[in-house]
C-alpha cells in the first residue's frame, strides 16, 4: 500500500509567506562553507543533509490523501490539495478517460471539500468517480458547494465523469478489491469519521478532524482498538494541548501529544502529524513534532514505540513494502539489467553502487540498463552514488531507465542527466545499447552499397546512423528498428517507409530504400545541408523567411495526403530547414529536444491511442507553425505532465498573448488548426495550402 499525502494544512489553505522563504534561505546559504556551489551533485547532497524544515515546506493545501492499493485508486477528502492530485493522476488512465477512483469524504466543511471542482479527472468522459460518506449522502456535500453560477460557474450535473454516490452505515465496512474501509466518527462540530484502510498485509488509518475530550482508558478504548496495529496513523494535530484543554475545548481538534498517546496504546508503527493550524510557520510545525517525540517515552515506559512523523505535501509512505533497497540483476545475452526497488538515499547508496560496479565492469562493451522504475525514492546523495561509479567506467555503456516523474525530477535536479543516458522507456533503453550491442552495422554494408557510419542517437522507434551511398558518395541517414518478421510494430514501420520510399515532391525528403533481415529493418534516406525547424527558429530568421518557411511546410503536408500517405509524426526533429526550402522527412533527423518529446506534438486523439488521420497531421503541423511564428510551444506548463494534460483537454494559449498585434486572420488559422475536435480542423494538407494562401504576409512581431 502506497500512501501520499497532497494536502495537510487545516482550515484554509495557506501559503509559504516571503518573510519565512528568506529566513529559510539564509540558513541554507549560511551553512554552505565549503560546498563547491558550481558542481550540481554536491550542491543537491548539501541540499539532501539539511534539516526537513530548511530544505523543504510542509504546505499550504487542505486534507486530501491518496492511497493506492496497487489495483486500486482511493482518495481520501476533497481539500485544495487534490487539484494536485488530480493533474498526477491525468497522466495515467484517468488522462484516457479509464480511470476509477473511490472518493471518501470524511465531512462536509469546506477545507475538505473545496478542491473537487478543480479535480481535472472529473471532467474527462469515461472515467469514474465513485464517493463514500458516512450517514449522509456525498452528492448532498458536492451539490450544496457547486450551485450554479452563484457558488461555482459548473454544476455537478455537467461534469461529464460518471459518478456514484454511496451512503455507509456507521460501522459499516466496505470492500474495494482486496482493501477493507472501516470508519469511526469522531467528536468534531457536525460529525466527521475517521477511516481504516486494511488490505492484509498493511493498515493505514486516517484520523484528521477529532477532539479527545476525555482520556480516561473507557473514553479511548474505542478509538485505540479502531487505530490498533497500524502501520501508519494520520492524526489531527491542529492544536497545542494547552488549547485542547482550555481555550478551544468543543472546536473539534486535537494535538499531536494525544495523538502520541494513542498511538503507542494502540501500537501504531508511526504517527503523522496532519491538519496543520494555518497560523502556525512551518518551524512551529515541527517544533510540534519534536516535542511530541520527546513526550513519546514519558507515557511508554522510557521504550516508544511510535515514530511521529510530520505529515508535509509530497510525503510518501510505503506500507507493509520494502523500506530499503532491494536490488535485481538479469545476466542474459549482451544487455545486462540491474533492477533497483525501494529507496535510494544515503543509507543504500553504498549497496547500489557494489551492485552497479561489477556490472560495469564485467558486462558485454560495458552494456548495462540501470532500471529504477521500482524505486519509491532518490535523494540527491544517492545518485550521487550512481553517478560517482560511471565515472569510473567511463568505456562502459550506461542506459538509465526511468519512467516515473519523481524520479526524473531528482535525476535532473541533480544534474545527471549530464553524465548518463536517462530514457523513459524500456524499449527506448535497450534501442540506444542495441545499435552497439545487438546491432553491430558501424562499418558495415547493407543493401549492397550503404555503409553504416556512426551513430546520432536513438528514440523509442529506433536507432539513427549516419551513412554513405558508396555508388554515388552521397551521405544519407539509416533508421534501424531491432524487430522480428513477425512483429506488428515491424510490419507498420515497414508499410510507412516503403510507402513513403518512391514519393518526390521538393518538399519531401525522399527515401533511397528499405533493407531487412531477421532481426531488423532499415529505411535509408538522403541526408541534406540543413538544421532542424527548432534550431532554425532559433536563428531568428528575418519575417519574410519565416513565412515562406510555413508556406513550405504546408505544401509539403498536402503533398503527403494527395498522395494517400498520413505522416503521424510531424515534428520539428522530422523537418529540415536548408538553403533551399524546408523539407518533411518519414524519419527523424536530429534526437528531440529534452522536455519535448514526440507527444509533445501530437494531436489530443493520437495522445489516446487512437488511428491517426489527416486531421491529427493538421494538428501537428499547427504545433509547429505556431512555434514557427510565436517562438513557443502553445501548450506551456511548468511540467511535461500538465502540458499533456493541456494538450488533451484545452485549447491552446491565445497568440495574442505572445504578439499582441498578430493579424486576425493568420490567428483564426491557427488556432483552426489546433482545434480539440479533429472534425473542426482542416480536413487535409490541401484545405491547409488553400486557407495559408489566401493569407497575406503582413509585418511580423516587433515590425
């Protein structure tokens, strides 16, 4: 059982004040005597071994938890933080429109309500919203807070995700798959219920929102037995105990002493602190915490047995799971693989770096995916770890696969990806070490008379070689995809190129031919002077060029549909700018940009796994064009994860934004091109060349 708290403040959400964000950065850059601050892995170890309350903040969202039971998706409560929470979850099946969530609701106050009309899932067709309360209906809770337009501009009704209200008994247990929901109330104004998540091998019980009026052994017994044995307790620990006691008896909370209390009476392993009072800093929070550890062994005999945690946004706890680390090797053919799961910090760096270095050492040309798609965590002095035993090999060929973007994050705030190949996918990892390893084509001859140069790069498709025509000395580019006959994905890549192979048309590069064996196939194609569409732009071309270059581009997408033919991979990586003109390749010519990915340039419908059409290369195309004349993606987010999200449900951001005098009519052409429906997009290539023809190239930004 995997549990991650989004939001844990009470009352109201509250922000990091700019008073409180300089104290902190003082200490930090006080303490840092003698860290090389020019060398990112040192700066993040620094950063790692900084105390929690100077190196990270606890949060300003309202409660909202989510456990995930491995088959299941339950979230606890409704604050501000499961905004948050809903934009992880749009990456995964609920982005599809295939995600099921169980929703239970403790009350109805606000601060655990406020954040479902921003849930992001709740507005995609198809998923499934399933919500529990005790002795109350929760469609009543959602109703009340969403009356249109006075409340909130959208009624529950017109959110277009299935929903189903369930209404538990007190006492009542429900079962989703293998996890069985208990609740408990608790003395709060109005009721609210504590729940107990228990799935056989793990217990988590979610507590916030109670005041313990008496602490005699028969006023707590029911509250000890509902808590007993868990692995982990969220507990209310708003108040002091002087405020429990005297100033706000009858407001409903609790303190992290009684919390500690109960906890070692029950014998819960640990005890997290939750609904923080939003007057207290972050400081005051864990000063809260640590007197609540001091408090643990007067009230166990001097021998607690609780470790009292601070509940923070962001924190993750993995129950009845493997705290450490626990690393997997696979010794098979010329690709070696060392799984990591657990977590990777500084207690297990040395562990990961014995498993790592013989690998390095002994495995085929030093072949070796390093996998941590099984990782809960990485800090900063962990991979440090990882980075110190590459560097020690430095002929060995490393290919670190991770999916997840937690640990991307870290990789990248850690400056790895300076040092090693990191790739998001499996099949992408072993591409890359496959055009050394499993595909030894560096000067060899295939179809007669192409001879394999270097290698540029790889991609989830495959690996790209440089070349030479050896009847013409001409330089081409080789697309090599490791697949057997049989392969679906083969024989799609293989109907793709061949079709594409006897095309001409000045704006298409053109193929020079298709050559397989049994274990790959290869696509050939000239390789001409040029740059690609992004490094262009970068150039900042003068207006007039600019427009003769989308001219290009559009010509060259009509040609392709005329001709029967759907790219479905129209990127600035697959377009060549030359002296010349513009030209569309079927391939990839240059690797892509390192947070922009081919799905950054495709169409909502194509994001879904949906057949591609001429509407979704309309789409693609705008993309381009709108970075081609406003220097930007349109579709810009602080994260991969919410610019896909964006990509799926919205339209793009207004050019006005970015060039406020932008004509009318080539606004109303690009955002026609970019519209969320496939049906109110230009219908081909052609239609495209006709509505950009008709367009007159006025002055561009800034004249």
């Amino acid at each position: 059982m995997r549990v991650k708290f989004w939001g844990v403040r009470g009352s109201i959400p509250t922000s990091l004040s700019t008073e409180h964000l300089t104290e902190r950065l003082f200490q930090a850059l006080s303490g840092a005597t003698g860290v090389n601050l020019s060398d990112p892995a040192e700066v993040q170890a620094y950063i790692a071994g900084l105390p929690p309350s100077v190196r990270g903040i606890v949060g300003g969202n309202t409660p909202c938890v989510e456990v995930d039971t491995g088959t299941d998706t339950i979230i606890i409560d409704a604050g501000s933080g499961m905004r948050a929470l809903g934009l992880h979850l749009m990456t995964r099946e609920f982005g599809r429109g295939q995600g099921v969530a169980h929703i239970f609701l403790t009350h109805a106050h606000w601060d655990h309500l406020q954040g479902y009309p921003f849930f992001a899932p709740a507005y995609v067709p198809g998923n499934k919203l399933i919500f529990y309360a005790v002795n109350f209906n929760p469609q009543r809770y959602l109703d009340h807070q969403q009356v249109a337009p006075m409340f909130f501009p959208i009624t529950l009704n017109n959110v277009p995700a299935e929903k189903e209200f369930i209404e538990l008994r007190e006492g009542e247990a429900v079962t989703i798959g293998r996890t069985v929901v208990s609740n408990l109330a608790l003395y709060h104004p109005g009721t609210a219920y504590a729940y107990r998540f228990d799935d056989g091998e793990s217990i988590f019980v979610y507590a916030s929102d109670g005041e313990y009026q008496s602490l005699n052994e028969p006023s707590l017994r029911r509250y000890i037995d509902f808590f007993a044995h868990a692995d982990a307790l969220a507990f209310d620990a708003q108040f002091s105990l002087r405020d429990v006691f005297l100033s706000k008896v009858e407001w409903g909370h609790s303190s992290a002493m009684i919390g500690v209390e109960l906890a070692e009476r029950a014998h819960v392993k640990r005890l997290v602190t939750f609904h923080h009072d939003p007057t207290h800093s972050d400081e005051q929070i864990y000063d809260i915490a640590a007197k609540a550890r001091e408090f643990a062994p007067l009230i166990n005999d001097l021998h607690p047995q609780t470790e009292v945690l601070v509940g923070t946004e962001g924190l993750e706890l993995f129950l009845g799971q493997l705290t450490g680390l626990e690393a997997m090797e696979q010794r098979m053919n010329s690709v070696w693989t060392l799984a990591l799961a657990g977590q990777l910090d500084a207690t297990t760096s040395g562990e990961a770096q014995g498993r790592l270095h013989p690998l390095l050492k002994d495995a085929p040309a030093g072949r070796v995916i390093l996998d941590l798609t099984l990782l809960s965590m990485a800090d900063a002095i962990g991979i440090k770890g990882l980075l110190d035993v590459s560097r020690a090999h430095p002929r060995a060929q490393l290919a670190v696969l991770a999916p997840t973007p937690h640990i991307r994050r870290a990789l990248d705030q850690s400056g790895a990806g300076e040092v090693l190949k990191i790739f998001r996918s499996r099949q992408q990892a072993l591409t890359a070490l496959m055009g050394s390893a499993q595909l030894p084509l560096a000067e060899e001859t295939i179809g007669d008379h192409y001879q394999i140069g270097e290698m540029l790069f790889a991609d989830e498709v495959g690996v790209v070689y440089t070349g030479r025509d050896q009847q013409t000395n001409a330089p081409v580019m080789v697309q090599v995809v490791a697949r057997l006959p049989d392969d679906p994905a083969r024989q799609e890549f293989s109907s793709k190129v061949e079709a594409w192979r006897s095309e001409q048309h000045p704006g298409l590069l053109p193929g020079k031919a298709v050559v397989a064996n049994d274990s790959w196939i290869a696509f050939v194609c000239a390789r001409p002077e040029g740059v690609s569409l992004r490094d262009w732009r970068m150039r900042k071309p003068m207006w007039l060029e600019v427009w003769r270059t989308a001219e290009d581009l559009c010509e060259a997408l009509a040609a392709i549909h005329m001709r029967g033919l759907i790219h479905g991979d129209l990127r600035p990586e697959s377009i060549i700018v030359g002296e010349a003109r513009a030209q569309i390749s079927r391939i990839p010519l240059f690797p892509h940009a390192p947070d922009y990915g081919p799905n950054a340039y495709h169409a909502p419908e194509q994001l879904r796994a949906k057949s591609v059409t001429s509407r979704t290369d309309v789409y693609s195309l705008g993309i381009n064009l709108y970075e081609l004349f406003l220097g930007a993606h349109p579709f810009a987010a602080e994260s991969e994860e919410l610019r896909l999200t964006l990509q799926l449900y919205s339209k793009p951001q207004s050019p006005r934004l970015r060039w406020p005098e932008i004509p009318v009519a080539l606004e109303t052409f690009l955002l026609r091109l970019l519209a969320l429906a496939p049906e109110d997009r230009f219908a081909s290539g052609q239609e495209v060349l006709e509505a950009y023809a008709a367009l007159r190239p006025e002055p561009g930004p800034g004249g």
